[in-house]
C-alpha cells in the first residue's frame, strides 16, 4: 500500500468530522467552550451617557474664566441626578455615573476650585469631554462576540456586559485512550529488564482535554488478543465520540490493534502516511466512533496527534483552521527524504523578532527533545535544506 499524503489524509478525517452540535451552557460554565452561534448586543453599553472620571457635569459653553457656576446636586453611580443642568448651572459627578440632561462635558475635580456651593474650574472643555456616550462600547444589533471564537476571562467578560445569563457553545467529544503493548508499565511501576514506561496517554489526555467533555484513560492493553479485543468492547459498548489507539498500527506479529478493530466492525479509510515522524497511522469509523490508531514512539504519537487529531477536533468545535506560522530559521535545516518531515524546532526570540532554531533530534523515541519543543517545522517532501534566515512554515505545538 502506497504511503497518504499529509493533505489527503487531513482531509479525509475532517470529512468524517460531524457538524457543531450547540447546546445551552451557563455564563459561569462558559470558560474554555466554543461559541456555536454568535453573540448579539440586545442592549446599548453603556446604556447612558456615563461619566468617565470623578468631577464636574457641566454646560461646554458656561465655562467662562472668572465665572463660577452654582452647583445643584450629584450624580454617582447607581443614583443619577433626575433634574437637568441650565445655564451658569453644574453637578458634582463621579465615574459611571448618567451624565444629566442639559450637561455636555465633564471636567475633573482636580481642575475645580469650591467655594461653598458655586465652582469655577482652570479649564474650558470641548462638548463631549470626559463622557462615554450611550453604545460607545456597544450597541443593540452589534456582533460582539462571532461563533467559533473560545470562550476566554476577556470574552466572559463582554458576555457579561451584553447581560447574556448562558451561552450556545459546541457540544464537546467524548474521548476514549488505549495504550497497547506488553512492553509497557505504568509510571512508578518496578520496570523489568524487557520493559518501558508509558508516556502516551500522559502526553495526549492533556492535549485533548481542552476539546474534550470528558477524556477517559482505559489503561493499558496488552498483546493478547482476547484480552484486547475484550478491552476494546468495552470501550465501544461506551459508544466514546472518540478512539485514540497507541501502538500496534504497524504491521509487526504483535501489532493486532488492526486486526482486531477491523474484526469489531471498523471500517478503515486509511493507514500510513507519508510522513515521519509517524508513518504507521491509521484511521477509521465505527458508527458515530472516529477512530485513530496512532503510533507507539512516543514523538510519532504526539506529532501526529497534532497534526491530524487537533485539526479535527477544532472543527468538531466549529474553530476556524488549525494556524499555522511563517518564520525565519536561526539555523540551518538539513536536507530531507522522500517524506513529510515535521521537525522539532524550538522559538527564540531576537532583535529582529521571533526565529526557530531546529532540533537536530529525528528519533521518534526521543521525547526529552520534544519536551525542548515549540514548534514543528513543515519540511516539504525532497527539501534540498534550508539555510538560516529562511522563511518556513511552522505549527505551534501548545496552540488551541
């Protein structure tokens, strides 16, 4: 079987990714989720013209050196002043507060001298001065807030303003973790000479947890077939949104995990791509289940994690593309083969501005490197190398 392009591959997932599902979540829930409809300003905001500083409301046009005006009464926050300012007349106001009718500008208590109930002030200000007029944040009819767009403090916070109690947002996947391989021992566990401690799923359930309304761990699968096909059962009696596989996609004796799926009722759309590292992926469906089966090097895992699961599950959300970054080389890459390199890279900052240094690491075992990682440089099929300065592509690894 020939090897997938990268782009083929990604576009075979996002087609069998469903359409946002909204539901109604409470506003103080709302952090984190993605809006699935756009939010609306049903109100103007601020609501009155406000004052935007402690002070004086006052007619522009009565401000005359050597003349004070009579102050009336106050106006603060929670408490306007009901009557109207007329001529040679002012209000003592504080921030917040409705600016009174008659009154166009507002001049600061420092710039005020008091004398009993008259005020004379050093400065003549322009109409409009120091007010927030009625709608300047927003106004009613206004998109304030476009779906797609994850919910963060800033955003909760103009939700609040816009007096939104709840929020539609995208329903989020239910996701299911194995880990297979009887190499494999759970961190803290006594390894044997003939073993390794699994890192996987301790790498990707925090990927994940952001897209995720719940990411479950089922452990480790050993390779013994019923014991597998037993594990897997159970997770798909569950019905998980879905399944991500670690190890056993290739195509060694030990490598089942295949086998039995396709026994389980999958329906495999492809496996192997041409890319490294993380050649040995495969994908597929079991009714509603997406399923990926990733590899079991650690690096091949988590890159590809990112470059194909993360893409899906900002669709499932209604997100907008996965971004990626066009940035110089603080050194030189090397040149590459006939397949899709996604190089670790790290982000150093210069005078000039950001530049990725390449990690000359390639082995998909190595996760220290990857750990030393921002970024993956996108090295095209049969790059000749890239000398430093040049402009690449890059995705960010931590992105949402």
């Amino acid at each position: 079987m020939s090897l997938l392009p990268v782009e083929d591959a990604i576009a075979a997932i996002l087609a069998r990714v469903p359409a946002v599902q909204p539901e109604s979540v409470a506003l103080a829930h709302a952090n984190g989720r993605v809006l699935a409809q756009t939010l609306f300003a049903t109100h103007d905001q601020p609501p009155f013209n406000a004052s935007a500083m402690d002070g004086y409301a006052v007619r522009a046009a009565d401000i005359v050196p050597g003349h004070s005006l009579t102050l009336i009464g106050t106006s603060q926050a929670g408490a306007g002043f009901s009557g109207s300012v007329a001529e040679g007349q002012c209000v003592r106001i504080f921030t917040g507060a409705p600016v009174p009718a008659g009154a166009d500008a507002v001049i600061m208590q420092e710039e005020a001298t008091v004398n009993g109930n008259l005020v004379s002030f050093t400065e003549q200000p322009k109409p409009g001065r120091s007010i927030r007029a009625i709608g300047n944040d927003f106004a009613t009819g206004d998109a304030l807030i476009e779906a797609g767009v994850r919910m963060g403090p800033m955003q909760l916070a103009v939700a609040a303003a816009a007096n939104a109690p709840s929020l539609t947002v995208a329903t989020r996947p239910r996701i299911a973790l194995l880990a297979t391989g009887d190499e494999l021992a759970l961190p803290g566990s006594p390894l044997a000479p003939d073993q390794i401690v699994a890192s996987n799923s301790f790498g990707l359930a925090p990927m994940f947890a952001p897209y995720a309304a719940e990411v479950t761990d089922h452990g480790i699968a050993r390779d013994d077939r019923a014991a597998l096909r037993a594990k897997l059962e159970s997770i798909f009696a569950a019905e998980p949104d879905i399944l991500i596989t670690t190890g056993g996609a290739s195509v060694g004796d030990h490598d089942i995990v295949q086998e039995i799926l396709l026994e389980l009722g999958v329906t495999l759309d492809f496996w192997r791509i041409n890319m490294r590292p993380g050649k040995p992926l495969m994908f597929g469906t079991r009714g509603k289940t997406l399923i990926f089966g990733l590899p079991g090097n650690p690096v091949s895992a988590m890159v590809t994690a990112t470059v194909f699961i993360k893409p899906a599950l900002r669709k499932w959300l209604g997100y907008v593309e996965q971004p990626s970054w066009r940035l110089p080389l603080a050194g030189p890459t090397p040149p590459n083969s006939a397949r899709r390199h996604f190089m670790r890279a790290q982000l150093v900052h210069t005078p000039t501005g950001p530049e990725l240094m390449p990690i000359s690491q390639t082995d998909s075992g190595h996760t220290s490197s990857l750990s030393n990682a921002d970024m993956l440089i996108i090295q095209p099929e049969f790059d000749p190398g890239a000398h430093a300065g040049a402009i690449v592509e890059t995705i960010e690894i931590d992105a949402f």
